[in-house]
C-alpha cells in the first residue's frame, strides 16, 4: 500500500490574517473563509510548495514542536488533515 | 430644512405625490407613499432628518401602498415597491411604517456595497465605537436604545457599515426597533425618549420604535474607529460579565452575519480583519441594563 501523500486543492489561493494562536484564511479561489489553529496553519504552509507525505508532514511538524512522533500525536495531526480536507483546503488523492 | 418643517398633512400630500427626498446617514432615499399611517410614521421619527432638494441624487427609490385589486377592499395590505418592482409579498396594511423600516435595511444590505454591511447595532462614545453583533432574541437592539438613552451616540440598531474606503464605522441613524416587552422596558427606562405607537402581530412579534435622539441624527457625518465588537446576551438573573472572545473567532462570526461578506470577496476579508486588528472582543452576558451601562461605560480602548 502506497503513503498517503498530501496536497492543496488545485486552486487554492490563501490570504491569511493570524491573531496569536488562531488565523483566518480566505481562498480566493473559492471565497470561502475558514478559522484555523496554529498547527492546521502550519499544516497549509508546509504543503504550501509541494506535496508531502503524510509520514514527514507529521514527523516534521514533531521536530518543529520538539516532541516524539506516538500514536497521540500521530492521530492529532491526522485529524487536522482530515479537517483540511472537509473544508477542502488539502487533499489526499492517493487514497 | 429638515423634515419636520412639513405639517403632517403637508408631508402626506408630497408624499402621495412626488414623494419625499431625505438623508439618513450616507443614504438618500425617496419615499412615495399615499398611506397616512406611513406619512405619520415618518413624521414623527424621522422629523429632525435633512429633505433633500429634488435633482439631487437618490439612492432608494422606494415606495409604498395598497395593493390594486378586489382584496384591498376585503383585507387591506400594503406593498413595497422598489424601482418600480415588487420583491416582497404584501403585508397587512397596518404595518406599513414597520415595513418602511424592514425594506428600508434590505434597500441597503443589498445593494451598498461600498461597505461591508453586518447585522449589529453600533454606539459610540469619545470617538471609539462598538458593534453589537447578535441574533434576533439576544437583547440586542434593548441594550442599544439603553446605552443611546444614557449618552452612546447611535449608530444603528441593525446595520454596522464598515467603510471599504478606510475600515471605519460609517452611522446610519433611525429609529431603534423594540419588540414586545421590550417595548415598555425602553419606555419605563428611556422615559424622555419619544416613541412610536406599537404594531401588533408581525412577523417578529409586536414592534415599537424609539427615535433616535437629535445630536444622533446631527451627527450622522462623524464616522468612528471600531474599538470593541460586544456579543450581548441577555439572561435572566445573571451578573454582567464580559468574557473575552478570540479575534479570529469574532471574526467568523461577524462574517457570517454580513449581508455582502461573500460578494464582496478579498476586500470583505480584507477590511474585516483589519478592522479586527484594532478591536477588542468580548462575550457580553447581562440581566440588567443599569450594570449593562456600567460595563459599557467602563470598556477601555485597545491596549498598542
């Protein structure tokens, strides 16, 4: 079974505005605004020039945030992709 | 000249005929309409606005009266005309000055995108404003016609206008929108205010209006700086209490209660943020509107 790579949707076109430990960001290809946490922010930022997979994304947010890469982390990091995807910021089209 | 410097029955007979052109805040609407009950809406709660010398250029055109037709005669109503179209159903005919008021906010909610246009009352004081973002039943428009009887200057008790030009508060003065017991509330607690007279069974209940005060309507020119966006909600028997609210949440929210938010696209988002920058925000819980006042009174500007 292949990784499951992640990417952002073909046309997504962010401003961001951050206040502390939450931004908005608005698609301008969509018009659609979405509030997000830091880490769904980093998230975006991260598969902002390419495609990464879903095992670096999470080990590099987990050297970023200088913890070890568990289960719990793992699934943390996993449910902000999942709601990237439902808000149809990022995509995984390999699964 | 203002309004007011028309007799009632002057007013009814321009407004039976050519209509009457006046100012409220940046708009100029004109008004036909041959229904007394308007011309006596108008008179008394609009009297201190500026008429508007025909030829001069007019935003709405708005009109108002009884539907053609053998029902006029079985259950009278009323009908909004707007450019010569009719975009809503007629409503009975006792309600025309609240529908003057209704038609009037969707007049600019949908066609004045040169703000962003967001349900919420908005005061002011000193030159800093705060928006009341809230849904119908909050207590909203209460707390507002309270805080205008106690020396906030009224903006709107419906429609925050924020300036795309420069992100300010831009007022739109009329009349504050009561229902039901609210009503006697404000009339107990605003006992020099001048109100209305009380339209039973809308669609919202029974509404009232209390007019807005004079140095309101003087000052429609003044915009403001947003300094505070307040979510009130009135509770019974809780204590006043202010409950600090993230930037980026408030902003979701006063994007998703814009009327243009979404039309107006990368600039909505834009100017909405901005505005943010400078604002603190809060959750507002209150039961009574003396110590409502008193934490209004006591809000203190952005720190920077």
């Amino acid at each position: 079974m292949s990784e499951r790579v992640w990417q952002l949707v073909d046309g997504f076109d962010p401003l961001i505005h951050v206040w502390d430990s939450e931004s908005v960001i608005y698609d301008r290809f969509s018009g659609n605004t979405h509030l997000l946490d830091v880490l769904s922010l980093r998230l975006v930022e991260m598969l902002a020039n390419d495609g990464m997979s879903e095992n670096r994304l999470i080990s590099t947010m987990a050297d970023e945030l200088v913890v070890e890469v568990d289960d719990e982390f793992f699934s943390y990091i996993q449910m902000r992709l999942d709601a990237l995807l439902k808000l149809n910021i990022a995509q995984s089209p390999n699964v | 000249m203002n309004l007011d410097a028309l007799s009632v029955e002057k007013l009814q007979q321009k407004l039976s005929t050519e209509g009457v052109i006046f100012r409220t805040g940046p708009f100029t609407v004109c008004l036909q309409s041959p229904i007394e009950s308007v011309a006596r809406g108008i008179h008394l709660l609009y009297g201190q606005y500026p008429l508007v010398e025909a030829g001069e250029f007019v935003d709405f055109y708005v009109r108002l009266a009884r539907p053609r037709g053998l029902r006029r005669w079985l259950k009278p109503q009323v009908e909004f005309g707007f450019d010569g179209n009719h975009p809503f159903k007629p409503l009975p005919l006792v309600q025309a000055f609240p529908m003057f008021e209704w038609t009037f906010n969707w007049c600019i909610a949908n066609h004045m995108h040169r703000y962003l246009v967001v349900h919420g009352a908005v005061v002011e004081r000193n030159g800093m404003a705060a928006i009341l973002p809230a849904p119908p039943g909050s207590g909203k428009s209460t707390l507002c016609a309270a805080l205008v009887s106690r020396g906030w200057r009224l903006f709107s008790d419906e429609l925050a206008l924020i300036s795309l030009h420069d992100g300010q508060l831009v007022p739109l003065p009329r009349p504050v929108s009561l229902k039901n017991e609210s009503i006697d509330i404000m009339k107990d607690y605003a006992a020099d205010a001048v109100f209305g007279p009380s339209y039973l069974d809308t669609k919202k209940g029974t509404i009232g209006h209390m007019k807005s005060p004079l140095e309101s309507v003087e000052r429609a020119g003044e915009h403001a700086k947003a300094t505070w966006i307040v979510m009130p909600k009135y509770a019974s028997g809780v204590e006043a209490c202010l409950t600090p609210v993230s930037k980026a949440k408030m902003c979701m929210l006063l994007a998703e209660n814009s009327f243009n938010y979404s039309l107006l696209g990368e600039a909505g988002f834009k100017i909405l943020t901005e505005m943010m920058d400078g604002c603190e925000s809060y959750r507002f819980d209150y039961s009574h509107l003396d110590d409502a006042i008193a934490t209004f009174d006591a809000l203190e500007p952005t720190a920077e």
